[in-house]
DNA sequence: CCGGGGACTGAATCAAAAC
DNA sequence: TGTTTTGATTCAGTCCCCG
C-alpha cells in the first residue's frame, strides 16, 4: 500500500474491489486507477477536474497587493486540444464504471465548461441540467474590465438518455422552502475555519470546494450507502460530505500531500447521524397499493359507481380489480388509469385522482383518500413491528436484514 | 427586395453595403447573407441561435394539458456534427465581419451551449464572461426528475484575446446600485404585452427574449451608433432595443413571415431618446490633466511639499511637473507616478491619489481633488462655450464637428 | 514594441484597537 | 471585562490604454 509510485506503475495494474476500497483515498492518477476498477460499480461520480485557466501574468489589486492565482502545475496544458484528449480519457472511465443507473457531476468555470460538457455529450452521457453556484462572495473584478466571475457551472448528466437516474425530488422540493429546487444554487465560497491551511498558514488547496456544495449534491442524486468516486479528490471535500451523508465514497488523487491531507481530514470528521434520517428522497416512493386492494380490504365494494369530478363520467367497480363502463355492445373494461384516459380524452391520467366516490353527504372524494387510508394501516402494523425490532437491537447501525420498517425509506440500502 | 429565395440563391451574391442596410431585416440565411458583407464592419453581433433541443415526444402538464414546446423545423439537426457544422460555419461568418475590437453574444441553453463555447473557442475567439440569465418564473418541471430549470447561459467573447474591446463598466455598475455588475442576472421571461402573439392568439415565435436582456446586453458592450448585427433575428427584439438605444442594427431572418413581423414591430418601436442620455458609458474617460498644470494655473508652487497618506515619504514639486525627493547624490527625480512606485514598492502607482497636500488645519488632501478642481473649471469653460453653439443651432442632432461640450460623453459617435 | 500615465474591489473572516 | 469599530486579509483571475 505504500509502494512508491514509479515501481507501482511499471508493474501490470492489479485489480482494484471497490467493496474493499470504500472509504480510502487512494494515491495516483485517476485514469490509471479507474482502469484497475470494475465496470458498473459506482452510483455516481463527482469530479472537480483542472480548470485549465490559462492565466498570463501577476494580478494586482488597487491596493497593489497581489492576487494568489492558481499556478499548481496540474492546470497547465498546451492547447485545448490536450485539454480535450485528458477530458475525454478520464471520462471514458468514469463512464465504464458507473452503473447504468449512475449519474456524473462536473464542476467548471467558463475556461474549461464548454469543453466539459461537449466532451460528456459526445461520449453520450445524457445531461439533465446545467447548475449554477452562485457565489454569495465572489472575487470582484479589480480592473474593471468584465463582469464579476460570480459563479461556476456544474453539470449534471446521466449514463445514457435511457438511464433510469435517481433525482430525489421531495427532499430537495423541502430543501427549498418546498418549492422545486431550481437550477441555480446560492452558497458561499470555502472560507473561515472549514478552509484548510498548512502549517504556514496558507491554503493547503487552491480550490477547495464547500461542503455545503457537496451536500447538495449529494442529497439530490444518491441514496444513503451509495458508493460516489471522485476522480480529482483534493483535500477531500466529498468524503467528508459523503460520511455525514451516509454514502460510502472513493477517492483519487495524484498529489501524496493532499493524499495525506485528506486522509486524516476525513478521519476526523463527523459520521453519519441516524441513517433514517438522512433519507434518499426522504421521501421515498410509498408502498404501491392495487386497486383490487380497496375491494379486498371492504374499502369499495362490488358494483360501487365511481364518477369524476364533474359527474359525466361513471364507471363500476367489479372485483378484478379493473372498472367497466356502460352495457353490452359499448361495454369498456379496464384499469382506473386505463378508464380514466378513455373519459378524460387527455394522453395519460392518474385514475387516484381522477374518480371519485360519493359520500353519504353527497359530497365527492377521490379514491386517493381511500388509498392513503389503507397505506396508514399498514404503515401503523409495520411501525409496530419495527419497534419490536429496535428494542432488540439497540445500536445505530442499518439492520443487516433491511427490515420491513426501513424498506419504505432505504429501498436501495444495499445489505453490505 | 421581394425576389422568391430560389432564385436569388443562384444569382451571384451581390456584396451589401453595411451603411446602406442598417436598420433593415435581411430575408435569407444568415451564412449566406454574411458573406456578402465586408471584412471588419460590425461592432457587435448578438445571436440566438437554434438550441438543438432534442425534445422526443410531446410533454403534459399534471392537469393534461400540453406544454407548447419548440417544434420548428429551424430547431432540428441529425446529430451533433450537424449542429457542430453549423455553428462553426456561421460563427466564422460572424467573425470575419467583426471589428477586432468587436465583440459576440451567443445565448443557449445545456442543449447546445457546451457546442457553442467549444466552437468560439476553436475559433479563436476569446471568452469574457459567462453571463447567466435567472428567470424570474421559469417553467417549472412537471415530472418532478429534474431541477427546475431557471436559467439560460449567455457567453461574452472579444474577437481575439488582444482584442481591445468595450465595456461600459461604469454604466452597468449604476445599473446594479452602485456595486460590480455580477455575471448572474435576473430576469422576467418575455410575456404579457411584450409577448408577440400572431392572429390566432398563440405566440407569434417560441424563443422570443426578453427587451431587458437585450437592453442590458447593449449597454454593457456598445456605444450609441455602433452597428449591431443579429444572425437569427427572429421578431426583433434586438433591433427594437437597439433603436430604443440609439444603436445601428442589421438583422437576417430566414423565416419570411417572421421578417414581415419584426420589420412592423420596430417601426412601430420607440425611437431612441436623447442620445445624450444613452451613453456610451455614460461615464467616458475624463479628459487628462498633466500634474505640471496644477503649478501652471497657481494650485500648486515649485518647491510646496507633498506627502504620502502616512506623512512618511515626502517630495518637492519642481517646475517641469515633475517631483524630487532628497538631495545630493540621494536625490531622486520623476513623475508623481514614478516618485510613488519608489516610496510605496508597489508594482504600480497612481499619483494622484497617493500624494497629498498640507491644508493649513492640519489635513492632508490628495492632489486629486486640486486635479478635479481644474477639470471642473475646464468643464465650466466649456459648458459657457457649448451653449452659445447650441443658441445658433437649436436642434437635437449631434454637432457635426464633435465639439467638446460632447466629446467627453460621445467620443465614438460617427459623423454619419 | 516600449514606456509611462493612472484606473480599479465586495463579502466574509479574524485580529487588534477603541470604547 | 465585554462590546463595538476598524483594519488587514482572502477568494478557480484567462483583469489597461495610449502615444
């Protein structure tokens, strides 16, 4: 584990098990290290590559203080054209390892997001959305020459257009004040105590990005237990967001001080509180309930009319659990959704909310009531189950069985 | 004018005389219609190019109705190397016909901005800002799978990156209450009124821009009677900001009912208010005073002393403005400028504001307000003389020799 | 191309001084 | 000693213009 470098890249790359090296920050370059790993074995990616800023000479302030710009050798590339072939080469392994149903996130800033994002459409990554970090605190503009580089860009992109992606919706809607979390995103850039120095008091990271960011980012596209990779680690920030979160995560990073740096910082930080509390969705996908279920249960009976919300369309309820309308001839079978399509005329519909019983007041309600009367009484058994469960098992770790009690939560909570 | 597109395409292409065309919507494509411009004519092009959406089926609302989405033949390529083709092809055009102090505007959205910034850049233009446009009231997303998305991306490019292009710095930081202009702006949609709706009542073209981006985008970088070209002028709004600025525009549509629509809406538009009051910056360069000036006009005497903020460096002014510190072999000559450098050690020195004056209570004022006491004076001066002009001429129009009550504020005005 | 004039910064954090 | 004020420092930077 603590070869040096040279001696570890002449020999033939072993394979790496992911399983094993969860949690560890593992020192090389990304491409070469991606290469030792599985295909389809991470739940998404987050990479913070080179911005390639092509800066050219000393920057002052008015005060003729001087500006500390990004000088590290890992941002240096000849042309775009090198730029290109790097982004395209780490790309293509982020892609063979992420599982098809996993997501990538880059950040960049113009210099280097254009180039990104071509790259990741080219390779047919599908993007979802372009974001925006707005920056409470930007760096102005000191020459008065642009417009204030307030932000940088992050895109966010599925495997392929058919990905099957996780977007935990609810959990950023509430995030939000619950309105839909938008595509621009307003945090602070890293500073104060969550900024990292060395020992000369210096910033140990050019580009250290905030936690807040991270978090983000993660709530919104992965579970808990999840496993992230970051191709370009730095001091580590999405380790450290990944363990209060409850996501497993693995990190490359070819600079042996930042290795260390981010080692210990991820040692040192806080755990993941209550896993039943950080969610997915935190509001995951409820239990599916069957029609057929409010017959069975004694909910609706046989032969009980349905109608929506204007009372022109009316169907029966038989106990197949389908609905019919009218009589021989122009008789129509078929689902709720099925039924409701017919009558509505429109190229899809939620037969839930679309038909309604009559209460004895006369007054309508829709079989959504029904439906989230019977998903409380399971819910209420379950909770009583689970409860057995916990007094049996006191510590905070995810039960081993992934018991009926957080399956509703953690669906995707992978046993270990 | 009115000749069918058919035949004009197989006519040779009859060059176009910029002065001539201004003001005009040109039918046709733009490729071809910027080839029959010279070399170096514009100062600024703005375009809205096709998104290359890429949209599959038809989308509903949660209440089945159906989202009017961009379904132009204008907005459809087989695949990404046609929309690469094409964007190369008209950015190329657009560059050729730049002033190399010129500069472009390309907005877009995640579907085709990554291929337009690659595409600037490949063709040597040089990236200034990335500005994004927050919408006020975004359409929100109706499956709930992604982030709203609340933005567009405009990019800001110079022709080259010597390009020593324009930005009304001061203008825009007026326009933000007195801080940097930041590259995130927020913005309303285009609807109510401003939204042009054709005979049936539905919208007269689906990407219609708000006037406020437009007026913004004119404002940051042209001056009154620049010529501002627009490749996809679509209803206009660029033409109708630019004579509502007192800018010169071409604008070339293929769409020949879109044409009819956007020459009506600007002869309809309101014309440009007092130039005066359009700015270029609003706040041009101040006409430069030479320090030996101040002992010319009696504000200051050879031999008085200035010093710095802190009392400790101190010089003696001279008759030839120029200043001297120590004597003898020590003693040191230069401009207020050179004479700051020495005494501060910074890279670079203003002067003006480093040195001071003793005022006889004891305070130290900066020799900028005696350089501002002198402009103020000139200004009066000037003003007196500008008026007994504009009693012999009592229109509105620019004066035909540019005379200096106007210079300070219109230095690039043509003479048209 | 060189040399020189001179224009140009916002929010956050933290330390030190002032009250 | 507690509180407020002031000043220094810092942040992914493609950061001047004219003769």
């Amino acid at each position: 584990m603590s070869r040096r470098r040279p001696i570890a890249a002449a020999l033939p790359a072993e394979p790496l098990d992911p399983a094993q090296i969860a949690g560890q920050v593992i020192d090389g370059d990304c491409i070469a290290v991606m290469r030792r790993l599985p295909d389809a074995c991470v739940d998404m990616v987050f990479a913070d590559p080179p911005y390639n800023l092509q800066l050219a000479g000393p920057l002052h302030r008015p005060n003729n203080s001087r500006v500390a710009a990004v000088e590290d050798d890992w941002d240096k590339f000849a042309d775009f054209a090198a730029y290109d072939a790097f982004t395209h080469a780490w790309m293509a392994e982020a892609r063979r390892i992420l599982k098809p149903a996993g997501t990538i996130w880059v950040i960049g800033s113009y210099h280097n997001i254009f180039r990104v994002g071509a790259a990741l459409q080219d390779l047919e990554f599908w993007i979802l959305n372009d974001v925006i970090w707005r920056k409470t605190n930007p760096m102005p503009n000191f020459r008065g020459r642009r417009f204030t580089n307030a932000h940088e860009t992050l895109i966010w992109a599925a495997r392929d257009a058919r990905s099957r992606y996780r977007f935990n919706y609810k959990a950023l809607k509430q995030l939000n004040d619950g309105l839909q979390m938008r595509s621009d995103w307003l945090l602070p850039i890293c500073s104060g105590p969550e900024r990292l120095k060395d020992d000369d008091g210096r910033k140990a990271h050019a580009t250290q990005k905030p936690l807040a960011l991270l978090y983000r980012v993660l709530q919104a596209a992965s579970a808990p237990g999840d496993l992230v990779l970051d191709p370009f680690f730095g001091t580590g920030s999405t380790g450290v967001a990944a363990k209060a979160l409850g996501r497993r995560f693995i990190g490359i990073e070819r600079d042996p001080g930042h290795v260390a740096l981010a080692t210990s910082r991820i040692a040192a930080a806080p755990d993941a509180a209550d896993p039943r509390l950080l969610g997915g969705d935190g509001f995951e996908r409820e239990p599916r309930i069957a029609f057929g279920l409010l017959v069975e249960t004694g909910l609706l009976a046989v032969g009980d009319a349905l109608v929506d919300r204007t009372g022109r369309h009316r169907v029966r309820v038989r106990a197949d659990g389908l609905v019919e309308a009218g009589r021989g001839r122009s008789q129509a079978i078929g689902s709720i959704h099925q039924m409701g399509v017919k009558a509505s005329g429109g190229p899809s519909c939620n037969g839930w909310v679309f038909w309604h019983v009559r209460r004895p007041d006369g007054t309508l309600e829709p079989i959504d009531g029904l439906r989230q009367h019977l998903r409380a009484e399971i819910a209420r058994g379950r909770d009583a189950a689970a409860d057995d469960h916990d007094d049996d098992d006191g510590d905070d770790r995810m039960v081993d069985e992934a018991g009926d009690a957080d399956l509703t939560t953690y669906p995707e909570q992978p046993v270990s």
